[in-house]
C-alpha cells in the first residue's frame, strides 16, 4: 500500500493530527511543529509528547509523518542579526521534530535578498554555513529536506542544480534530503506532464540529486502555467498540470514507498476528494472509505 497523504492541523495537540489523519485513511501525513506565522512559539508538553507516541505506535493506517518548517525561516537571509534568529528557529522545529521521532523536515531554502547575479551564489553558501552551524552545534538526529521552490526574485533552490550545490557546500551532506513539489517544480520550469517528459525529468534529477535523496513528494497542481514562477497550488487535475502528471507519479514503481503529501487549499472537505483521487489513479483501495 502506497504511503498517500495530507497536510494535517496540529490544533488542539500535535496527536491531533494521528486522529485527523487515520479518519481520511492517510498512510502518511505532514504537519507544522508550531503555528507556522511564528518563528518560535510554546513548547511541547511532555503529556502532547506522550500521547503523540501512543497513538502513533498504535496507528494501523499511518506509516510515516513527515514535518514541514514554518513560513518565516529564511536559512538564506542576508542580513546577520535576522539569519542568526533564523538558525535558532530552525534548531528549536529540530528539536521538536526529534522529541517526535519525525525523520525528515521539510524546509525552503530560502531568499538571499541579494538582487544580482551572485545572489543565488552567496544565498547557497549561506543556507549550506547555517545548516552546518545547526548539525556542529547540536546533537539533531532530524535530517533536512530541502524542497523544490517555484523561483522567482532571488528565492533559492529551484532547480536541482541549486538544491545540489547547498548539498556540496554543507559538511553534513549525509544529513541531506530532497522533497519534490510538483507545484513549483512546473512552475520553475520542469516539464513532466507526458511518459517522455516525465521520465526524462526524473533522469535528470537521478543524475544531478539522485533518487535515495527523495523522502517526500507534494502532491499539488498549479494556479499559474508553466515556468511562471509562481507558488499558489491547486486541486489535483484542476489546474494547468492536470490529471497526467500524477496518474504517472501515483503508477511509478520507482515511487511506491515515498510519501505522497496534498498541499491542496483546505476548504469543502477537499482533502477527501483529492485523497480519494490519488488512491484511484494508484489503482488501490484506500484505508477507510472515501
């Protein structure tokens, strides 16, 4: 059974998500550590922390969580005062991704604010220098995976080039992972939308990433066309990536045991229809009904 997901609210307790979760039969599921507008907030509870482990331990539906940082860190800022609260943001949804025994969090690389032809240059080395300072500085046993961003301005990390040269600037490129959007990949310019297209991408990523790096994919279409550089995402099949891109993802062998993650607006109860979709276009029946 495919590991076919969403983005699940952490209100009320980080178990919450569990319950959300298993009722829409996700075999995995993401969620934020903390409000995702704040860069710090209270900490976890030990009792939240029990009862995460409980009910996680005693889950029949969901195989893996996936994390996903706030919105505010920028591991990528030019300005000292900012990335040094940055790093400490990223230590402290480290430190609660370890105390849930999450694996792999999701982060954007970042904006280096540097409007020139060296922004992206010096934007990667900065994201490489602060994950260093994160791993020399504490004992984190999370690994970080870096996501594909749509582009635009002087945002770092999309294309896999860039996601590859943070990964050769940091010393602790074993701690390294690579999440996928189809959102902004279309939007920064990859093309997947035939068979040809599809596996002539994935070639390139094998080449330039390789594949064993890949822990997470986000399922969305896309609001704006191609390479637009854009990020809004869309319900699958209603935007301009439509149905074939994630009938080839979803039917992929070389893809069967990565999380497959919604990012889809969060209204009318989509988060079942989209489900329900993925599981249909795997040709699998889903946990609970749909």
């Amino acid at each position: 059974m495919q590991l076919i997901g969403a983005h699940m609210s952490i209100a009320g307790g980080v178990d919450k998500a569990i319950d959300r979760a298993e009722q829409l039969g996700c075999t995995a599921f993401q969620i934020f550590l903390k409000q995702p507008r704040k860069l710090f907030d209270k900490p976890l509870s030990e009792q939240e922390i029990q009862n995460w482990h409980a009910k996680l331990s005693a889950s029949e539906i969901v195989k893996k969580v996936v994390a996903h940082t706030g919105y505010l860190i920028n591991l990528a800022a030019h300005d000292d005062e900012k990335w040094e609260r940055y790093i400490e943001a990223m230590a402290d949804e480290m430190s609660r991704a370890d105390a849930l025994g999450i694996e792999n969090l999701v982060l954007h690389p970042g904006s280096s604010n540097i409007p020139s032809d060296i922004g992206a240059e010096w934007g990667i080395k900065r994201v490489a220098a602060a994950i260093d300072r994160l791993y020399s500085e504490y004992d984190f046993a999370v690994n970080i995976a870096l996501e594909i961003v749509a582009g635009g301005g002087t945002k770092v990390g999309s294309t896999f080039e860039e996601l590859a040269a943070i990964i050769d600037a940091s010393k602790f490129a074993h701690k390294l992972r690579i999440t996928f959007d189809t959102c902004h990949a279309f939007a920064a310019g990859y093309d997947f939308g035939t068979e040809e297209k599809y596996h002539r991408m994935w070639q390139q990523f094998d080449e330039i990433l390789g594949r064993e790096r890949l822990v997470c994919i986000h399922m969305n279409d896309s609001k704006h066309p191609f390479n637009s550089k854009k990020d809004r995402h869309e319900h699958i099949g209603k935007g301009f990536l439509g149905i074939e891109p994630f009938r080839l993802i979803m039917q992929d062998p070389s893809l069967a045991e990565i999380p497959k993650i919604l990012e889809t607006p969060k209204k009318d109860d989509m988060d079942r229809v989209n489900l329900k979709l993925l599981w249909e276009l795997a040709g699998e029946t889903p946990p609970v009904e749909l």
